[in-house]
C-alpha cells in the first residue's frame, strides 16, 4: 500500500464576482482511493473597483486584457499571501489557482483566464500550477466544465454533483464515462438584476418569490437553442449578453417579476436534467443559499436533494483546483475528454516556478 499527501493552497474565482475562495487542503491518495480534509478556508470580496472591472472583461481590447492581467495577477499574489500570513500557513508543496475567466469562446478556439502570470510565482516565492483550461481548448475541447474529475474522484457517493453558482452545471456518471455540462445560468443573471436594486443578492430569494411569471418570457427562456445542444457544451458572460439580457429586456418587468421568472426558468432546466428517482443530487455553490430557487428545484425534481456542510457548498470548486494540480504534478488525467469533448484526456495546466528555484 502506497500513500502519498499533498499539502495545497487551491484557489478560485467565478462568473458571479463573489470573491476569491481560497483553502489550505490535504489530498491523500491511497492505491488510487482519494480523501482530503480543508484545514482553512476564506473568500476574499472584491472591491467594488475590481467588481466593475472583472464584470466588463468582455468588452476589452487584447490589449487592455494583457494591462488588467498583470494588475490582476499582482493582486492575487497580495491576496494569496495575505491568506498564508493569516493562517500561519507553513508547509505547502505548491499553490493551485484557477485564476478569472476573461474569454471563453471555446468554439473559436479561445479562452483566457487572467491571473496566471510568472509574478504569481514570484512574488509568492512557491510553485504554482494554473492556466488549466487553455490546453483543452487547443485540444479541441470546451475548456470547461473541470470540476467533474473531483467530482469522479472526492465525491464518488452521488449520482448527481449540481453546482449553482453564475451558471448551473452537473456531472455524473453514465454507461462508464463521467459527463458533465453547463445547464444554464443563475447568479450571473440573478444577481445583475438586483443590483439595480443595490443589493448583492436577493436573500434566500425573498425578493423573487414576491414575484409572478411572466409566462411569454419564461417559453422564450426555456426554448434558447442551447437547451437543445448536445453536451459537451459550456456557457459564458458572452453568451449571457448576447441571448438572456436581450431577451429580457423588452418586457420591462419589474426587478421582482425578473428574478421570479428566471428562478423558474432555472428549476426547470435543472429538472430536465434530474429526471431520475432515487439518485442523491449533491448541491453546491452560492445558489443553495437562495431558499426560493432550491424549493422550486425540489418541486420539479425527482431526484434527492442533499445539501452537505457549508466548507463544501462554497469551497468544492477552490478544493477540486487544488485536486487538478496535483494531479498534473503527478502527471496524470485532471481533464476528460467524455466531458469537454477534447480529442483526448490529457494533464492539463502550466507549471510557474519562482525564478529563485530556476
């Protein structure tokens, strides 16, 4: 019996500008049995400078994203630092980090993720492994979802891993291969809308669940032509701009009537997809804690809802990075080719290494 312990910082930063999820983790492997256990774990909020800035990527030059890049990934050195200093972190093989999505237009054969620069490195003085979805994508692949070879390996008990957070995606296992996608977006959505109500969030949904349909609205949702699209298939704010926010626009609904049709729209997408009865659904991401959207879900659904500990529902993304990089420094399979569609699984990401260890 072989074991070896990783000791890892994982780091992640999704579409819903939440903030920076960081943890401190262990990953043991024993004869290909995995377990891990998070010792720390902290989201950075984003400033509202950084918020608009992060939210914007998509209208910006090459240029002006190679400018942002480098001030992004100075930053999250900062914040990554700050992280090891506060938690009297010692002992780390290396840090993990997904950086922030800016382009992913897989089907042009583009995605860029920024801070995954050598200051990284530097400036923290410890290896880092990042930049995981650009050889994908080169591959032929989408480039995304990642997170289902965690799911595959950490969280083996569940039929179904469903993640809410900017966008739902799922991942599972049929006839021997693990597939995943994204469903449709959440928070993306949810959340731009009540911030014209300058608010973060809408709490536990209570301001969508004052709501009423708008049933002209939700057919036009529910009929987007991506619903229909074989996996493996992914989502981005690109997508969002040019499909969701021009759909909704016209009707000049009220903030409330907004957010009620869309968390309607979104149990049901779900639901298409968690058709099964007695399989366990694990559910994660910031949109567990919208009590509204996850009764809708249950009420169309058949499936079994579990939602685990709170470490998990916001750092399983931030704690499966962490897994990717080991797997790449053990040079074996962190992407699949049955979930993003690539002509082959393969190791992905790039290894920094500080240029004092050069």
């Amino acid at each position: 019996m072989t074991k070896f312990t990783y000791k890892v910082i994982g780091v992640m930063s999704g579409t819903s500008l939440d903030g920076i999820d960081l943890i401190y983790a262990t990953y043991d492997v024993v004869d290909a049995h995995w377990d891990f256990k998070i010792h720390d774990a902290e989201t950075v909020k984003y400033s509202a400078q950084w918020k608009l800035q992060l939210g914007a990527l998509v209208n910006q030059s090459m240029d002006q994203l190679q400018d942002i890049d480098s001030l992004y990934s100075k930053y999250l050195a900062t914040v990554i630092s700050t992280f090891i200093k506060q938690h009297h972190i010692k002992d780390i093989d290396f840090i993990a980090s997904h950086g922030h999505t800016a382009l992913h237009q897989p089907k042009q054969g583009v995605t860029y993720q920024i801070g995954n620069l050598q200051v990284l490195a530097d400036v923290l003085n410890e290896k880092v492994i990042c930049d995981f979805r650009v050889q994908d994508v080169e591959f032929g692949g989408q480039g995304a979802p990642l997170v289902p070879i965690g799911d595959r390996l950490l969280f083996k008990d569940f039929d179904y891993c469903l993640n809410l957070g900017g966008f739902a995606n799922v991942s599972f296992e049929s006839k021997n291969k693990r597939i995943a996608f994204d469903i449709c977006p959440v928070n993306i959505v949810l959340n731009y809308y009540v911030s014209k109500l300058n608010l973060e969030y809408d709490d536990k949904g209570k301001i969508a669940s004052t709501g009423q349909v708008n049933e002209a609205l939700l057919f036009q949702l529910n009929t987007l032509r991506f619903y229909n699209e074989q996996a493996p298939k992914s989502l981005g704010l690109e997508w969002v701009e040019l499909n969701i926010f021009p759909l909704i626009e016209p009707y000049k609904l009220e903030t409330k009537d907004i957010l009620r049709t869309f968390i309607e729209h979104v149990a049901i997408q779900v639901s298409r997809i968690l058709t099964e009865s007695n399989t366990k659904v694990l559910v994660t991401g910031g949109g567990v804690y919208n009590d509204f959207l996850m009764d809708r879900i249950s009420h169309f659904s058949k499936s079994k809802i579990v939602i685990p500990e709170n470490e998990i529902i916001e750092f399983k993304e931030a704690l499966i990075f962490g897994l990717l990089g080991v797997l790449k420094e053990r040079n074996e399979v962190n992407c699949l080719k049955s979930v993003t569609g690539a002509n082959q699984n393969h190791s992905s990401g790039k290894r920094l290494i500080p240029k004092n260890l050069n």
